[in-house]
C-alpha cells in the first residue's frame, strides 16, 4: 500500500475503528499528522549488554537466548504471568510478563532475541519484568535511539512508534516552506532530513540538527505572525483619541498614594489613549501591586470625555468586587459604573443594557455576558480584561467588536501571572508590555512553611486558632475527587495518596472540624453552585474552604489569613505564588503552609525557594528553569498557537535569530507577496487560524 500524506490511519495495518477513535483524541487521523507528532523524549537503545554487565540503573538492552519454552499461568481471574529464563555465557536472567499471553507463543527456545528492560537483582536471580523485545538481526525498536511520545489510554509507545516509521515515506520530497536564504543563512538542515530524524535520528548530531531545524521554523512563523498582529493594530483604523486630564485629580480620588510603579504605567496608559491609535496593553503585576487602580484611572480617563469602558473578569464575584470598589472610587467624580453578571434577573440585565445603549454608565464591570448577544455600546471606548490568560484572544475581540468599525476601543488587559519579561513579549507578542513591580507600602507579609505529613495534627492545631481568632483558612486540593488510576502489578499509582476535595472535606467537616463550618469549590460544580460557596466564603460564612486551584483568580477575603495546599508538589511554582497570594490582604499576618510526603530533593529545594521569597518575577524565573514554559504558553494565551517543539527557556538564542529572520523578510517584503515567500504566508495564516482577522 503506498501511503500518502491523506492515507487515513484506518489503512494502516492494525488500526480498527476503536484505536483510530484514540488515535483521534491526540489530533491524529492521517499519516500527515504523525509526521509533526514530535517524540517528547528519547531512549538511546544503541548499546546491548551482556547479564552480567548490565546495568542496574535505568533501562537497558540485552542480547540473550531462550532457554526453555515460556510457561504461561493465569494466577486469577484478569491475571496473567509469562515466565521464562533466558541465558548468555556470562549467566541467566529471569523474564516475568504480566498479562501478556501472546509472548508464550511468540519467544521460541533457542532462538537470540534483544531484550529491553530494567534488570534487578532479587535474591541470587537476575530479572526483568514486561521488557519490550525482538528477534536479534530484525531490530526495528532496539539498538537504535528510540522516539518516545506522548500517548493516550490504549495507545501504546510501541503502537505510535510503528506508525510513526510507516508513515515516514510520506516525508521524502516534503515542501520546503522556508525561504532558502533564510535557511541557508541559519545553516538549516533540510525539511525531509529534519521529520526523518526527529523521529528516528541516526545519531546525537542528526538529531540536533533536526531539532534546531523544527524548533527555529516554529519560533520564525510565531515571529512572522505576531508582527502581522502588531502592524495590523498599528495600521488598522486609527483610536478615539482620549484626551489627557489632570492626573491629581484622580489622585485625589485614592485613599492612599499609588506606588512609583503604578504611576508610571498610568502615565503609559494615557499616553497610549492620547495617541490616536488604538492602546494595546498588558499590564502585570504581581497579587496585589495595584492594578486595579490603573484600570480605574483609564476608566476615569474614558468617562471625562463621553466614552464608555467596560471591564469583563473571570468569575461573578470577582466583577462583584470590581463593581463594588470602583463605584466607591469614582462615584465622587460622578462616573456611573455598572454591573452586568450571568446570574442577575433579567429585569436587572434589561435596565443595565439599556442605560449602557444609551450611554447613562460610563464604565460597566461584568463576566462573559458583557460580550452576549443584545449588549450594545452608546461609545465604547475602553476594554479592560482582568486576568488576561482566563479569555484570550478571541473573546477580546468579540468585546472589541461592541466598539465601533472606525475607532476600535483602547485594550488594556491585566495579570497577575508574573511572566519574565522575554517570555511575556513573546506570549503577548500583540500587546505592550507594563510591569508593576512595586507593592504598596502596607501589604501584610505572607510567612511560609514547608511541611511533612507527621506535622499534620500540629496544622489541624493552627486551623483552630486562626479561626478561634476570628480569621478563615482556605485548604487546596489537587484532585477532585479520588480516582487512582489502574496500576500495573508492583507500580504504583501516580493518584494515590492525593488529596481529593469531595472525600477530604468530608473527613474534615466529620472528624476534625465537626464544629466548624466547611464548604467545598471545585470546577465540576456549576457555575451557580461555584458562586453560591465563594460568595458565603467571602460573607464569613464558611470557616474552612476546602477548594481545588480554581480559587486561583477570584475571590477577596481579606479576613482569610490561612492558606494550606495539600501535594505541594504536584502544583508549579507560579501556582502556588498565585495561590499564596490568595491570603495577605487584610491587616492580620497571614500563612500560607506547604504539606508534601515528596521524597524529591528536587521538589523540596523547589519549595523551599518559594518559602524564601515572595518576590513573584524571581519565582517565575525559576519556575520556567524547572517546568518550562508549559505554565505560561498554550492554556494562558488561547488563540495564540502553541509551540510542538521549541522550548522558550532553553532556546532564546534560537527565538532571537528566528526574530531577527522574520525581522528582514519583512523588512524586504512586507505582504510577503513575492513568490518564493508565499509558502511562509500561508503556514502563517494557518497557524493563526484560531486569532481573529489576523490577516484580513
């Protein structure tokens, strides 16, 4: 069968409809697609040990003869043992295969085949259990460096690895879509030498080329793209014009003088609202720095010169908050400011709609029903969206689209996710960036514990005299509910031992707490239900939250003054500064407490780092040292497409050159219109398929 870059996977051998339906899930339906499935590791598989000299560390290749034939025992009802000895002259090893009765037919004795496992000792015995085999002189997943990728239940390594090779052909005569000076330039390995060998490179240095070959091809179009987004707002149809205003009037609003910091990004905001073309900003700030303020400072701009802002934040009770806050703040300058939330009556949402068509609110605050079919703008001029990465791209434009054709509205979108500055500009490639890196003077001080399970009892002890002291305690979870997954015989589950909101809150409210009140908040509840508890949390309500990390943006209790993150390991190191910053915002000391059974001095030095600082950019950095950019890019930035294979932390210098090559393409030709650069333009537009208008 001659395979093509369409041939459907339900041609290749092996493939029936239920695999292709798993196949499905990974985004694979055609031998196009494994082309560009990217292995996310490797296993150098090259040399073969003999079993005295293997290796008892890691996985390893050993070449051995059967010496019997394999027996095959059904222990119970669901499991299977193979066993059978293989030998060498310099011992024996002992194979176990659990649930894998096809081996007793398929290993023969005396004939040679590559074994790959682990070996361990037990006893005088050396063994392996479920190794992955071959005959030896038919190696195809031996003695070679082999792909290892990221899978799916019921698809196994073995399985794509196959089809991965299968479709391979596919790549001889594969289009060229970069420029040839550019690679030639870059000193870039050619596109058909770069599939073959990402997925079965020849050796080490094949496999550097091929990646530096991907890795660069990816950041040059994401750098193409995001100066497409910039020029077309930079181009496109010229701001309103928001006229400056004495900023100490505003000042004079404030209960308190703004940082050095806030003052400076107000100052950009104004400058970009006074320029005639549309603002285009991101403001960061770690928990706490004040952003808000700004986003009341552009509203207040917006207002004293007929215009309407709106602002759209992730969760009800966070538009809540905003509403209430900036009606305080701005009711003195007589700017109305109005709420419009999914779950107000519909005589409510009526009487919001049409003050806001009429123009009687100056700056509206709501969630995702600002963008609703039937809200309408007298003259919106301003969009604020409070936690950036929770909407992205799309959903700022269908609230950009309230503004009018001719004067697109000013953008301003804020958050608290402390981002280092490359990868931000990167991230966030169409936007300005701000950075607020001062906190006001004031803030309470958050101190960090990390602790082991036998310290547990002394943390119930703590909970008590917090809230015997008046305070609350939020207490997070990283599962749900409990569901360990099914593990092999003698592995263990990698969900055992979590600690899973609905049983541990249970437990709580039962046997530790029975006199206090507990509530839980997780994302599988409905949006109402969700609401309902982070609303009788915020009203004191509720003593002790037992939450997942959906708690993350939100709520404001100013009154909790305890946070207790259960599996401290398992969450990144950004996470847990979001969530620490959950507490720290009334007048009382505040603690957050790390609980961790990790035996990882990796893991450990990693919390440590965060009881040491609260600086929230330092931990960022070290986040992405550790994690790479999986926390920031993707899931943050929906819209934006996702890198397969470049590493933003680890290739800088790559992205630099990628940028500088997209820098002069368009330099010489900015519509990308001449022939040999059409290939780029199209991949571009394809990439960005998911931004809005990014080419029209």
């Amino acid at each position: 069968m001659e395979i093509t870059r369409d041939t459907p996977l339900t041609d290749f051998p092996g493939v029936g409809e239920a695999r292709a339906r798993k196949l499905e899930k990974l985004g694979l339906s055609k031998a196009g697609d494994l082309l560009t499935w990217y292995p996310r590791d490797y296993e150098d598989r090259r040399k073969v040990h003999t079993i005295r000299d293997a290796p008892l560390e890691g996985r390893v290749c050993v070449a051995a003869m059967a010496a019997e034939h394999p027996r095959l025992s059904r222990v119970r009802k669901g499991l299977e043992l193979v066993q059978v000895k293989v030998v060498d002259n310099t011992g024996a090893l002992h194979l176990t295969f659990f649930n894998q009765s096809y081996v007793e037919r398929a290993i023969r004795a005396g004939e040679e085949y590559i074994f790959y496992g682990t070996v361990e000792v037990q006893g005088r015995r050396r063994t392996m259990v479920n190794p992955i085999f071959e005959r030896a002189g038919t190696q195809s997943v031996t003695g070679c460096i082999m792909p290892v990728y990221r899978l799916t239940a019921g698809i196994s390594n073995h399985l794509l690895a196959s089809l991965v090779r299968q479709a391979l052909p596919c790549a001889e005569g594969i289009s060229e879509t970069l420029p040839q000076r550019v690679r030639q330039a870059r000193s870039l390995a050619a596109a058909e030498f770069a599939v073959k060998n990402i997925h079965f490179p020849q050796d080490e240095q094949a496999l550097d080329l091929a990646r530096r070959r991907l890795a660069f091809e990816e950041l040059f179009y994401l750098a193409v793209g995001l100066s497409f987004l910039k020029d077309r707002r930079d181009q496109g149809g010229g701001g309103l014009a928001v006229p400056p205003r004495p900023k100490e009037e505003f000042l004079a609003l404030l209960p308190f003088a703004p940082t050095g910091a806030q003052s400076r990004v107000m100052d950009e905001v104004a400058g970009d609202m006074a320029s005639g073309r549309p603002m285009n900003r991101l403001v960061q700030g770690d928990v706490g720095s004040g952003k808000t303020v700004v986003a009341a400072y552009a509203g207040w701009l917006c207002a004293g010169s007929g215009c309407q802002g709106a602002l759209m934040a992730p969760t009800e009770v966070l538009a809540e908050q905003h509403f209430k806050s900036l009606s305080t703040l701005l009711a003195p300058a007589e700017v109305r400011v109005g709420l419009l939330t999914g779950s107000m009556t519909a005589a409510e949402k009526i009487k919001t709609r049409t003050a806001l068509a009429r123009g009687e609110i100056g700056f509206v605050v709501g969630t995702h029903a600002l963008i609703s079919d039937g809200v309408e703008f007298a003259n919106l001029a301003l969009i604020v969206a409070d936690e950036q990465h929770r909407f992205g791209v799309a959903q700022r434009a269908a609230l950009a689209a309230k503004g009018g054709e001719d004067t697109p509205p000013h953008v301003l979108v804020m958050s608290a996710t402390p981002i280092p500055r490359t990868l931000a500009l990167i991230i966030y490639g169409d936007l300005d960036v701000s950075v607020i890196d001062q906190l006001p003077p004031g803030r309470t001080p958050i101190s960090t514990y990390v602790v082991r399970e036998d310290k547990r009892q002394r943390m119930y002890g703590f909970v008590r005299k917090q809230v015997a002291e008046g305070r609350q305690a939020y207490i997070i979870c990283p599962a749900v509910e409990e569901n360990p997954d099914a593990a092999l015989p003698g592995e263990e589950s990698p969900a055992l031992n979590l600690k899973a909101v609905k049983t541990y809150a249970d437990k709580l409210q039962k046997e530790v707490f029975p006199d206090l009140r507990v509530d839980i908040l997780h994302g599988k509840m409905k949006p109402r239900e969700k609401e309902a508890a982070m609303s009788a949390f915020a009203r004191g309500e509720t003593q002790v939250l037992v939450a997942t990390t959906v708690v993350e943006v939100g709520v404001d209790v100013p009154n909790a003054s305890l946070i207790i993150i259960e599996n401290a390991d398992r969450f990144g190191l950004s996470q847990l500064h979001q969530l620490r910053g959950r507490v720290g915002r009334g007048q009382h000391p505040s603690h957050c407490v790390l609980i961790t059974a990790t035996h990882s001095l990796e893991a450990m030095e990693r919390l440590h780092t965060l009881a040491s600082t609260t600086d929230g950019f330092k931990i960022s950095e070290e986040d992405l040292k550790a994690r790479g950019p999986g926390d920031f890019f993707g899931n943050r930035q929906h819209g934006l497409p996702q890198m397969k294979l470049a590493d933003l932390t680890g290739d800088m210098r790559l992205l630099s050159e990628a940028q500088e090559a997209a820098r002069e393409l368009l330099e010489a030709d900015p519509c990308l219109a001449a022939p040999e650069n059409r290939p780029v333009w199209e991949r571009v537009r394809r990439l960005f398929a998911d931004t809005p208008d990014i080419f029209n």
